[in-house]
C-alpha cells in the first residue's frame, strides 16, 4: 500500500454480464488513476458454476479464467482470460496497483459424483454427529475435461473434501461430514466449527490438496502479475493455510504482495484473534467499523458519533485494517445485508478517507450506483474527497470527539491543514486549531455543504460548521489551486 493509497472494489453484485466488466475497466483506468485510485480489486476471475451469471464466488475450475468452453460458456461474466489479462495491463500502465479475488473455500458443479460414507451434522453445532453411519451420493469429482489437463492434470475426487450439504441417493438437504473426516481447525466458533460454508467443503489438511493449491498460486500469480489479493471467506478456512500459503507465495513471487482477508465478524476480537493465528501475514476488512456506520445511518439521530471507531479493527489494528463503507455482500438483497443509507455515506466515507489511519476501499455501487437497486452512485462527493485525501489529509491528526452528535478533526502537515466536521443529526459548530500560520486566512468547505466561510483567528483557531446529518471539509481558500 502507497502512501494515502486507496483501493476500489470494481464490481457489485447484480452487475450486467454484457457489456464485459474487464473491457469497462481497461477503459477506465485513465479515470481512475485521476481521481486518486491507487489500486483496484477485481472480481474473481474463475469460471464459476453459473457460468456467464456466476458473480465468482460458485467456483468451478480456478485455472479457467475465461479459455475454456465450461459450464456453457468460455468467457465468464467480466469476460475472456486475454480481456482480463488486458486489464490488468491496461491499469498498470497508469501505475495501479491490481488485486485478485481468490476463493479457495469450495467447489461447485462436479463433473461427476461419487459414494461416500458420511454422517450428519447439527446445523447448529458442527461437531456434533446426529446420524448413524450411512452412504450417500455426492458431486465431488471433478475433472475438468474441457481443459484437457492444461495447466494442471490434478483430479478432485471426495477425498480432497471434509464434507457437503446434498444427498443425490435420498434428495436430502443437510450438512454431511464424510467419514475419517474433521472440519478444519482454527475456524471461526459460530455454530460450534464453522468450517463448511457451501459446496464441496475444501480439505485444507490433505498434503496433495495443499500441494496443489501452492502450485495454482504460483501459476496464477505468473499468469496475471498482480500486485496483491483479496481472499474470500477466511474465516472458514484453517488459518495454518493461509498463512503458510501466502508466505510460499511471496517467497516464490518475490513481491510484497499486498493481501486482505474477508473474515466476516462484527466482534473485534475473532477478528484481533485471526490476525494472531496467521502471525500478521495479512490484514483483514474492517468489519466492525462497518456496522457502526450501519448503525449510525439508521439510528436517526441518537447515535453517539464520539465513539464510532471503538472496537473497530482501525483502532486497535490501524496498519492491518481495511476499512470499507459498503461492498457486494451488504448491499441491498444480498446475503448480509447492512446497507448503509446514502444520507451516511459523504460521513461514512469522510472517516476512512480523511483520517490517517487504515486503508480504505471505495465501493463501485457507491460510486457508480446499483441500477437493480435504483440506487445512484455518489461520484461528485467521492471525487471530492478523493481529491482532498490526495492533496490535503496529510501529516499530524487532532482529533475532536467530545459530543455525541458533532465530532470533527483536523489534518495538517507542512504544506497545508484540513478541517472536518460532521453531525448525524441536528449540526453545529466546533472550535478547532488548524495552525497560527493560517491566522486571518479564510476556509471554506470544499464540499460545499455549507457555504460559509470561517476566519482563523490570531491563535490559528476557527469556529467551524456543519449541517444537520453532513459532513463539511474546510481548506484554506489561498492553497486551493484546484
């Protein structure tokens, strides 16, 4: 990560399959690059078992990123392996930083199925066993024979699996574990071992699956030649993999390889927890922060904004934490939903980009906007802000949480200050120092929420403002040469 980098996640989940995403953002990574994107997160790239539908994360056959003609199609919903590989160039050639999407926690759409002893699970407690031992029929094989072996002759049969959630022989739907099996260790505790999440649940303990999965990175990694990843589902998956997993890769790439796990928890101890597990080889989406902005854009009013980052990743983990507002799962329809409300947003987004800690990634529906959802992208205030995290948060931090309702900070180094201030509900004002040398000089809200100016007095102080459920930046009108 650069410094003041911040990273886009290019894709929402409805997204249309025509016209191809990865040609879209060949041609936007001009723009992109403009209004201070640093690095973009692409969808996954593998041919998913929903084929042109599949958003990426029914995965099918990792080696196939758009060349083969599998689950009826060769492209996948962005587009062919050479459009991808187009992109990828596309934004390096204006020096940003690409990464892949990579979901290693399951399969789907077997070529074949197999017979396998196996018991039953409880839903709600993993480990605990409520069937007799019986023999059931499970998609598990997978050979991939339109790929014909290319780039890998590995076959996955059941034995690469700890277990599934469908019987063919008696159309029951239930969580099998198969027999001399163990759910992965260093799993996330929901529903006692929360190892299985979908699909053909991956066997992380098998050495030929590990084996096969290090050699798939490196291909993958010499293939792209990306700069880092996003890795799906971490919690599902033992932490022992991934950790090891990524140290391989690295040594392999030489490259720093920047890498951020999705571990999906509200509690900022599972979280702190993890990133001990996997000995700080990664850093992790700040979920948490998440739902408090969630939180605060439903509580009309009544939250107490002077204590949105406590227990949040960015405040005990600043250098690990990956702070987001939205993203393909929480938008509107999706699985964890928890939109935050467009009138949050400029707020929301305010904290992540304007504040010195974490590493913050916007969200393509909220910049360009969810048609299926009839929600608009908020492109204006993001730029805005993009702008002013390039150019104006920089240096030291003051912080100014000491109302519930009203808090605000200041940026400043030897170039130039910043001041924000926010309210989630009925406004108000601030005193906030911003330096002597800015003494007599006016500020003004680049944002444009408010429209008054604010004179620094002798002692480099200002009376700052801001409406009610907004967000105003204030700058010093002489260094804005914008």
């Amino acid at each position: 990560m650069m410094q003041n980098g911040v990273m886009m996640q290019y894709f929402e989940w409805y997204l249309e399959s025509n016209p191809h995403l990865w040609k879209l953002l060949k041609e936007d990574a001009k723009h992109l690059k403009e209004i201070g994107i640093t690095a973009v997160w692409m969808p996954p790239a593998f041919k998913g078992i929903g084929g042109i539908h599949d958003v990426g994360y029914g995965v099918y056959d990792i080696y196939d990123l758009g060349e083969f003609d599998q689950k009826g199609t060769i492209r996948t919903k962005y587009g062919t392996k050479d459009e991808y590989l187009d992109a990828i160039e596309a934004l390096h050639q204006y020096g940003l930083q690409v990464y892949g999407d990579i979901v290693l926690n399951h399969k789907m759409g077997a070529d074949g199925n197999e017979f396998v002893k196996a018991y039953e699970v409880n839903q709600y407690n993993k480990n605990q066993v409520i069937s007799d031992e019986e023999l059931i029929e499970v998609p598990t094989l997978f050979t991939f024979p339109n790929r014909h072996q290319m780039y890998s002759d590995f076959t996955w049969n059941w034995t690469c699996f700890d277990g599934i959630d469908y019987d063919i022989l008696s159309k029951r739907h239930a969580t099998f574990l198969f027999k001399d099996k163990n759910w992965d260790s260093q799993v996330d505790d929901e529903n006692g071992n929360f190892d299985y999440l979908m699909g053909a649940d991956i066997d992380f303990s098998n050495p030929h699956v590990v084996a096969e999965l290090e050699n798939w990175g490196q291909w993958y990694l010499s293939m792209t030649h990306l700069d880092g990843l996003r890795l799906d589902a971490v919690k599902h998956i033992g932490a022992h993999f991934y950790k090891d997993w990524i140290r391989e890769i690295r040594v392999h790439y030489q490259k720093e390889l920047f890498t951020v796990g999705e571990y999906w928890h509200g509690d900022i101890h599972h979280l702190l927890n993890y990133l001990n597990e996997v000995e700080g080889e990664m850093s992790l989406f700040d979920v948490p922060l998440h739902y408090h902005f969630y939180e605060a854009s439903h509580s009309f009013g009544q939250y107490d904004m002077s204590k949105i980052f406590e227990g949040t990743l960015v405040d005990s983990a600043p250098n690990q934490a990956v702070t987001f507002v939205d993203n393909h799962d929480t938008q509107p329809s999706q699985g964890l939903q928890s939109w935050v409300e467009d009138w949050f947003k400029p707020l929301a987004y305010a904290l992540i980009l304007l504040r010195k800690d974490g590493y913050p990634c916007v969200f393509y529906g909220d910049y360009y906007g969810i048609p299926h959802s009839q929600i608009k992208g908020q492109s204006d205030v993001l730029d805005c802000l993009l702008w002013l995290r390039k150019e104006y948060a920089l240096g030291k931090q003051d912080d100014y949480f000491d109302d519930s309702s009203v808090i605000g900070w200041v940026r400043y180094s030897e170039q130039r200050s910043l001041a924000c201030i926010m309210s989630d509900s009925v406004g108000g004002t601030k005193d906030m120092y911003v330096g002597e040398r800015y003494a007599g000089k006016i500020f003004y809200d680049a944002l444009g929420y408010c429209q008054n100016q604010v004179v620094i007095d002798q002692q480099g102080h200002g009376l700052f403002k801001c409406q009610g459920g907004s967000v105003s930046v204030y700058i010093c009108q002489e260094e804005n040469n914008g």
